[in-house]
C-alpha cells in the first residue's frame, strides 16, 4: 500500500515490524528540520516558537484517530514500563476497596514486571493473579479490582475480544487497562466503544516510530479528571512553570504526562504518523488477514517440522504468525543470514510480522521459498545460527 514510503534495503523480506517497524523516507527530512532549522536556530525557544511543548497531546490526538480515540485522551511520552505503571496506579486508586489485579500468561513480561514492583510497593495485600489466556473471562469476578491485558499476544498473535473482556468487566465493576503494543496500527481498534478506563502502548512497532520512540496513554475523558497522577511529574502540573511547590494536576489527561517530550523521537513518530493519513486501517487489517492466511498455507505445506503457534482463526489473530520449533532461534539467525528479517521468542517461537503498509505478496512468497530450503536441507543446523545474540 505504501511501500514506496519506507526505507527498506535491498535483497531484504522485512517481516519484523511487530518488533520494529522499518524507516520511513520523510523520516530524514523531518528530523532534519527539527535538529538544525528548530533545535540548531531557535535554541530553547523552539519550545514556543516550534510548538514541541504541544506534541505529546498533537501526536496524541493523531493517533487517536487510528484507536477511536476522543480528542485530547492521548498523551505521548515517556516509556510503555511507566505507562503501565501510571494506568495500574489510577486504576487501583478506583478500586480501593478490591486487591486483586487480573492478568494472564500471554501478557507482556514488562506489564507484569512493573504490576508486580507496584503491588510490593503499595503494600496493601494486593495480589497480582495470571491465568491463562483462555481463562480469563472466567476468572472476572467481583473481587477483581483491575483487569490488566495485552489484546494481541506478543508470542503468538492471539487477540482477546476487547469489547466482550471489557463489558464482562465492567458487569462486576472492574477497571480495565488494555496493552495496545501489538495492536496499534495493526489492527482496529476502537477505545470509545470499548468504554475501557485506560490503555497503553508503543510506537516503534506497526506505527514505525523508530528505536525508543515514545509511548502512549489513554484516559477515558469522564474519568480523566478523577485521576490522581501516581507520577506527578512537572509536565503533567496545571501549570508547570510557575514552579509551585505543591504539585496540582493539569485538566484531563495532561496530567498523564511525567517528564520532557522527546522530542527528536516526536519528530520521527510525526512523520510515520503522516502516511496514516490517507490509509484506512480496516484496509490494513483485510491485507493483513490475506497475507497472513498465504503465509500459513505456503509453510504449511513445505515445512512439516514447523507447527503453527498461532490462532489459526484470522478473527482471532493479531498481524503476526508464530510457528514453534526446537531449533527455533537457529532457523531464524539462518533467515537473517538469507535475507528474511524475523524474530524469535523464547523457548521455540519463531515469529513473522505482517505489516502491509509495505509488505506484500511477493514477500510472503520469497520469505516462505526461502524458509523452505533451510528446512529441507537443515542448513539451520550449523554452530554460527545457534549462538545467542543479546537481542533475539
């Protein structure tokens, strides 16, 4: 649909942008214009004169068009760790009265890290419970005060029904917090008709922010004023340069706001987020779909080792395709070093991305030739593919 859009290198299937979503071309420029025409001739004034001060809530409301979003619900910033943690912390202040936080198996390791940490910190017996994935509707009961959950698995794409999930918790007065990380222009999502509290993610995935590029919050607007920051940072103060000494929350979910915009990162994300604008993402989801479904079939029929990891339902899968093999990190370094970018997950998931902004048939079929000869001929099996790099 755009591939034109993107930097992509040669002789390269690049099927890894739900871990990294490649460059966009307008990227350079951009950023250009931010270090050397803002930040090289306007010095600390580009923080009137250049409107950065505006970003988080500009590329907030941007982004909230692809996620249903109401305007001004977005804020960008900081890193999708402290996001988690600012959300779980509003939601809990909601549910005094409850200790049990709802999770399960297939959530991002980071999201029950950082429930963990603030769980011991507050130190009230609150507990941190993770069931299965397939379990969790079950598990919604009314002492659950929050219900914390990535929609698409990082692992194996499954995706939970966000509007069923969220209703199911909301009959028994549960707060609701939704991951968006694998989400976020990949498939639709629509926060408003959810009615969920909170949601959170990155943007260096589907939405080709770049390295480190920030994350995002979502308050839901009659809730946004009732937040009490667990993180009050100076940017998320009603007025941050009057320096008060006590802190006083801005107006609706300003107040989600920690420390200073990137704003080097904001620059890159602004111009990933303009390709979105003439792309409908209901178009991404049925290209995603059809490329996903060719995908599976094509390995399926030439590589019987493999066994799908993934929801065969395309209704019920994210933008990606796992497969499960014991020699998974070898198959995959041996597609790296034949041109086909994938990634791979502890123990044995080898994981493929389908990002049709700039994939295609035409990737999907060499990716498939190619992984088909590494099978086939074992040329996985050698010592070079089986030594662990720091980053899988």
């Amino acid at each position: 649909m755009k591939k034109e859009a993107f930097h992509l290198p040669e002789d390269t299937i690049y099927l890894d942008g739900n871990s990294l979503g490649p460059l966009p071309k307008t990227a350079s420029e951009r950023l250009s214009k931010t270090i050397y025409n803002e930040w090289g001739e306007m010095l600390i004034k580009g923080w009137n004169e250049a409107g950065w001060m505006d970003q988080p809530r500009k590329l907030g409301d941007k982004l909230g068009l692809l996620l249903g979003c109401a305007q001004g619900s977005i804020v960008l910033g900081d890193t999708l760790s402290i996001k988690v943690y600012q959300a779980l912390a509003a939601a809990l202040n909601m549910s005094a009265n409850r200790k049990v936080v709802l999770s399960d198996s297939g959530n991002f390791p980071t999201d029950l890290y950082m429930a963990d940490g603030l769980l011991k910190t507050l130190d009230k017996g609150h507990e941190l419970r993770v069931v299965a994935p397939e379990d969790v509707i079950s598990n919604i009961t009314d002492e659950i005060a929050v219900l914390m959950l990535t929609q698409v698995d990082y692992r194996t794409g499954r995706m939970h029904d966000m509007n069923q999930l969220t209703q199911a918790a909301h009959d028994v007065g549960t707060v609701v917090i939704w991951d968006l990380a694998h989400s976020a222009g990949a498939v639709p999502v629509n926060m408003a008709q959810s009615n969920a509290e909170f949601a959170v993610g990155c943007t260096y995935k589907y939405l080709n922010g770049g390295p480190g590029a920030p994350a995002f919050i979502y308050s839901r607007p009659d809730i946004a004023d009732l937040i009490e920051p667990a993180l009050s940072g100076w940017l998320g103060h009603e007025a941050p340069f009057a320096f008060d000494r006590d802190y006083r929350p801005a107006k609706g979910n300003e107040r989600m706001r920690v420390g200073t915009p990137p704003i080097i990162q904001l620059a890159v994300l602004e111009a990933a987020l303009d390709i979105w604008d003439d792309v409908s993402i209901e178009d991404i989801r049925t290209k995603s779909i059809e490329l996903s479904e060719l995908f599976i079939k094509e390995v399926e029929e030439r590589c019987l080792q493999l066994k799908l990891a993934s929801p065969r339902n395309p209704s019920t899968r994210g933008s990606q395709v796992s497969f499960t093999f014991e020699h998974g990190y070898a198959v995959m370094q041996a597609l790296i070093n034949e041109g086909v970018i994938g990634d791979f997950r502890a123990p044995n998931i080898i994981r493929f991305g389908f990002a049709p902004l700039y994939n295609d048939a035409d990737d999907v079929l060499g990716a498939a030739n190619i992984l088909e000869n590494i099978m086939t001929n074992k040329i996985w099996d050698q010592p070079k593919f089986k030594k662990r790099a720091a980053v899988t």
